[in-house]
C-alpha cells in the first residue's frame, strides 16, 4: 500500500535533487512499457522550443495520449516510480522519454535538441 501524498503536491520540486534522466531518441520502440510501482507526482517542463505531446507508455507497451505542452510550459502529472514518460513532437514523431523513479516529487525537462 503506498503512503498518502503530502499537502503542497503541486509544488515544484527541488531540481537539484529530483532531476529524471532524459533518454534521446527518435524510435517509439526504444522507450519500455511501464511497470507498476509507489504513487509518485512529476513536474513536466518543455524547454525544447516546440510543442509535445506527453504519452504513458502503458503496461501493455500501448501509448496512451495524456497531454500537450507548449514551448516553455509545464504540466504536473500524478504517476507511480517504474513508469514509462514518452515525449513526441506534435507529429508523433519520438523525441525521448522518461522512466519515473521512486522519489515522491521528481521534474522531468524536456530539453532542446
């Protein structure tokens, strides 16, 4: 059973110490199906200049659309640690993706290219 959010959840997070690794690549296939884990919150942030879509890579390997941002946006995001973030251009076309970890607050930055 996992541990009930603390107030603030919406706050942004500490970027210094709840950084997600972003992993580049331009093939839907590279990013796994997600894999279940603790109840977790991320803070997406586009700073790559354009617009994204946001897909949960689910635990049937399907995409799953969850959102758009535009450039300079950001989207909070409840989630669980081991899930699979694939981040498209605004043709569907792969950029990279995330896999959450376990800290209960993490910020994912969608860099530039």
């Amino acid at each position: 059973m996992s541990k009930p959010l603390p107030p603030g959840l919406f706050a942004k997070p500490d970027k210094t110490n709840s950084m997600l690794k972003w992993i580049a690549t331009n093939k839907r296939t590279d990013a796994p199906k997600s894999h279940t884990g603790s109840n977790i919150h991320i803070t997406f942030e586009n700073k790559s200049g354009k617009h994204v879509k946001i897909y949960w890579v689910g635990y049937d390997n399907k995409l799953r659309l969850y959102g758009e941002l535009r450039a300079n946006e950001t989207r909070q995001q409840n989630s669980y640690s081991q899930n699979t973030w694939l981040i498209t251009d605004a043709n569907d076309q792969p950029l990279g993706y995330f896999i959450s970890d376990a800290k209960i607050m993490s910020w994912a930055v969608i860099p530039k290219k």
